[in-house]
C-alpha cells in the first residue's frame, strides 16, 4: 500500500451517492488508505440511489464494503459519527487530504461557522486550522444566499468548492460518464492519476 497519508472520505445526506461511491472505488484502486465516514442521512441516501445495502455498524460497512471494492487489509477504515479518538478528530492524527462528496448545505453550514458536532465536522474543522487540502462537493440546485455566502466564507478560509457539476465536452453516453467527471475533477485535485476524463488538449 502507498506510504502516502491516508484519505478522508465523508459521505453526508444530499443526493450524489454514486459520486461517492466512485470515488471510495478509485481511491481503494489507487492504492491510498482511506477513511471513511458516512454520516446516518447518508445511509438513507445511499440506499435510496443505488442497490447497495451499507447500513449498520462502522464494522460492518468497513466490511461489506472492503469486500465490494476489493480493499487490501486495513485499507479501508470507517469511524463512526462520535468516535472521538479516530485519527481524523485531532490535528496530531496522521492524517492527509480531506473530501466531502457529497457535501449537504447542512453540513457546508456547519462546517462555515465551526460546528464540530459529529466527527464529519470536526474531521474538516481540524482540516481546516490544519491548512490541508479540503475539497467540498456541494450537490445542491438552487443554491440560496446563505449556501453561496457559506461557500463563499469557506473558500476565504482555503477550502476548495467543487460542485457535482459534469461537464459535456467529453461527449458522455451515459450516467457513468458524467460521474467519472465529477471523480475526475477530484482527483486531479488530490494529486492522483486518473483515466476517465482526457485532460484538456489531450483529447
């Protein structure tokens, strides 16, 4: 397994699970240790879009899913919502680039006005002060005054806002297509190769 820190994926409620997902499944494929956090919303979203049945406990999910995407032994680390002593809840965690996706507004709320609530918010709050990398991908259509200036407010603050937004100029053919998109975006900001999406002028 890559010597490089581990990833922090948190998945919360608003609709883009297969985003999620794809991404968990790309990262495990990379060779990047990951931690996961998925938040109770999240569960209820995940098994409303797709056939996958990851509900119960952090033990289990770290199971079931580790066995679906083919992880290595403690590649895949899943904590649950106040498992305080979790390597993400302190800055003294070894700990490396952080990802919401997708990032409820709720949780984007929280996270603008340091919350730290539930281990998600606290994960990205210690991202946050830390100065690591956090990406946040909203999925959210409109966005009101208070999700833009919250957005806004997090930027300031070094976050990177990235919406689940796909774009066309790679000529999809299907749903699959427009959420590599997506993945591929993040990655590409995490630093890790991908081969879904041609970069621009390398078509």
């Amino acid at each position: 397994m890559s010597q490089n820190k581990p990833i922090t994926l948190a998945i919360t409620g608003a609709s883009g699970a297969p985003y999620a997902l794809r991404l968990l499944q790309c990262l495990l494929a990379a060779d990047r240790q990951v931690y996961l956090l998925v938040s109770k919303a999240a569960q209820v979203v995940l098994a409303t879009e797709t056939e996958l049945q990851v509900q119960g406990t952090p033990e289990k999910m770290q199971h079931y899913l580790s066995q679906l995407y083919g992880a290595k032994e403690g590649q895949l680390q899943v904590f649950g919502r106040e498992q305080w002593m979790a390597p993400v809840a302190s800055g003294s965690g070894r700990n490396g680039p952080m990802v919401i996706c997708p990032c409820s507004t709720g949780t984007l709320s929280a996270i603008a006005h340091g919350a730290s609530d539930n281990l998600i918010e606290r994960a990205a709050d210690v991202a946050l002060k830390e100065r690591r990398t956090l990406i946040l991908v909203p999925r959210e259509a409109p966005y009101s005054t208070v999700h833009l200036r919250n957005m806004l407010s997090l930027s300031e603050m070094g976050a990177v806002i990235l919406p689940a937004s796909p774009g066309f100029y790679h000529k999809p053919q299907s749903v699959q297509d427009l959420v590599d998109f997506v993945v591929a975006r993040i990655l590409s900001h995490l630093g890790i190769e991908q081969n879904m999406v041609p970069f621009w002028g390398e078509q």
